[in-house]
C-alpha cells in the first residue's frame, strides 16, 4: 500500500453549495391559482416564516391522460383542489404545485408562488403528515407504478426542484419520495425509481458541473479487500447486507475502494460505518489524492449509519483506487470497511 500512516492529518471539509456562484436557475413559468381559476380557500391558511428544507415528489394516482393541453392541465388543478376541499375537507389544495402530463406548471395551494418568488417562508400544505411545515409538494398528473412519466412532465419536474432549491438553498439531495415518510405507493415504483436521476439533474442544473456520484458498499465489485478481514452482520447500523471488519496491525492490509471518475476534478468522500464501543476511534481513510497519498482518521465509535464527510480531494478522471480503510493504527478496536460515497463537486 502507498503511504500506510500512523498518523492522520486534517482534510478540508467540502459541503454542496446550494446556491451556486454562476448564473441563477431560470424561473419557470407557473401558473398562479387566478390563472387557472381557483376557488378561495374555505379558511384561513397558514404561512410561516421558516423555509422548507426539502422537496417531495408525488403523483395524483390519477389517469395517465393523453390530453396534454393546457386547458387540460388547469382542468386537473381544478379537478385536485374540488377534491381536496369538497372529499378531503381540507381549506384548499394539499400541494404546493402540480405538474400536468403535458408539462405545465400550476400553483397548488395558494401563497405557495409568492413564499417560493420570496424565497422565504412557506404556507404549510397539506400533503404529507408531518411534512407539510418542513417540504415542497409537487403533485406530479398521472399514476407511476409501471408507466413511465412523459419527458415534458419529467423536465418540469427538474426545472420545478431546480427552482426550488435555489430560492431557498436546499440541496438536491433533499429531494424525496412521499414514502420515504409515510407508507404509501406514492409517487409510484417507476418515479420513485427516477429519484436518484432527479437529484442529479437538478445539481447539474444548480451547480452547472456534471454531476456524478457513486456508492460503492463493501459488496461491491470496486472494493477489495484481503482475507484477514472477517465479514459481519452484527450491527443493524451496516450499510447493504453486511460490513468487513479486522484487527488493528502495524503493516499494510487495507480495504480499497476504486471508481472510475469522469473528469480530474475535486470530489467529496463520505463514509458510512456502524459505529460501537468496542470499534476503532482512530481509524486511518487513506485517500488517493492527486496531489499525494493524505489520512483522515476517523472516530468509528460515534455516528454511525450515516454518511460522515471525509473531506473533499482532487482527483484525475479515470479508473483508480480513491480512498482506503488502512489497519495501520495505534487505536484499539476492529477497523471497519463498510460502505464509501463519492461525489463529485
Ligand atoms: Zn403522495
């Protein structure tokens, strides 16, 4: 192994920029309530001052229309709200914005358009309990569970988080599911499935760089790693199926993680670990950087199953081992391989 150290040394810490320094993402044209003929809500509505902190995306489960008119997308706005005033019983459209098949962009509840112009402030909706104070709801026309969204309701969708995350600096990786907070189908297996193609869409749109981000688990046919190091299921904290673990040693015995990256460039590493007691606090991330071989060690007693920054490298495109999970420390305690995210930034 190059470079297995005793010693970590600091790595600068990357975060996305959620409002990037180039050119503002284009306004979409959004059809206000008045435009395409709301009823007033039947009671008062709530703003806040708080801004939403990510975006849920849904479809109506309603029918896949071949009507891809825009008298057609008012019509379902219309069709939304009588349903969620007069069935629901609620004041007024759950959403806060509704995409039609045919690609159009409607206001959902009202003052939604206004707060999201301001880019301050939210009306709370009503779309997801617990949610509704917290996340955006776009309403996406049709029902996903095996179709797939028509690519003018699809770019709409990105233009739409786009947006959204501009005004009020959320990162596309907040971009959700309604069940990943609730059990339900929605917003359907085939655009639920389009999620990760969304969030990076909408990055690419925000930030203008390509963007590009891979998970590679301890399973993963881009990690290695020798025989001494065992196999466990033993915390429910794992990322996938299972981790690698092993014993400290003062000789080169690392777990590698490869990826072939798609331009030179800086990129963030995070890692995801079970932590425990009885695991390494010091344990060496060697990372294959450009400008050398550099060690971040990390705490793998605390903040476990979830991804902890590393800190963010530069790199050369092209196939190569990124970081590694080194033996090599003087803590006590099994050294854990589970899984990496590289994200180009
Ligand atoms: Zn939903």
């Amino acid at each position: 192994m190059r470079g297995a150290v005793l010693l970590g040394t600091g790595a600068a810490v990357g975060g996305f920029a959620a409002r990037p320094a180039g050119a503002a993402v284009p306004t979409p044209t959004i059809a206000s309530c008045a435009t395409w003929g709301a009823r007033p809500p039947s009671s008062p509505l709530t703003l806040i001052s708080t801004n939403p902190d990510k975006i849920l995306v849904h479809h109506t489960a309603g029918a896949n229309s071949t009507d891809l008119s825009l008298a057609h997308a008012y019509a379902i706005a219309r069709q939304i709200q009588d349903f969620h005033m007069d069935s629901n019983g609620w004041s007024d459209t759950g959403q806060h914005f509704t995409i039609s098949r045919g690609g159009y962009v409607m206001e959902g509840r009202h003052n939604s358009l206004a707060k999201l112009s301001a880019g301050s402030g939210m009306v709370v909706g009503a779309h997801c309990p617990g949610q509704n104070d917290k996340a955006i709801g776009i309403e996406n026309e049709g029902l996903y569970t095996t179709a797939t969204p028509p690519a003018a309701m699809y770019t709409k969708l990105v233009d739409m988080c786009a947006y959204i995350c501009q005004q009020y600096g959320i990162a596309p990786t907040q971009i959700y599911g309604h069940r990943d907070f609730i059990a339900t189908l929605c917003p359907g297996d085939v655009l639920y499935g389009m999620l990760p193609q969304l969030r990076t869409d909408v990055a690419t749109k925000l930030n203008g760089t390509p963007a590009w981000s891979t998970i590679i688990d301890n399973t993963s046919s881009s990690f290695r790693a020798s025989a001494n190091w065992g196999t466990s299921t033993f915390s429910a904290q794992r990322y996938g199926a299972d981790y690698r673990y092993a014993n400290p040693v003062a000789a080169s015995d690392p777990a590698y993680y490869s990826a072939t990256l798609p331009a030179a460039g800086n990129y963030k590493i995070e890692t995801w670990y079970p932590a425990n007691a009885g695991y390494n606090a010091t344990t060496p991330y060697v990372v294959f950087a450009s400008g050398g071989n550099q060690t971040v060690t990390v705490n793998q007693q605390a903040n476990g199953g979830k991804w902890n920054t590393v800190g963010t490298f530069a790199f050369g495109s092209g196939a190569r081992d990124v970081v590694a999970v080194s033996r090599w420390t003087s803590g006590a305690g099994y050294v854990i391989a589970d899984a990496v995210r590289i994200t180009r930034v």
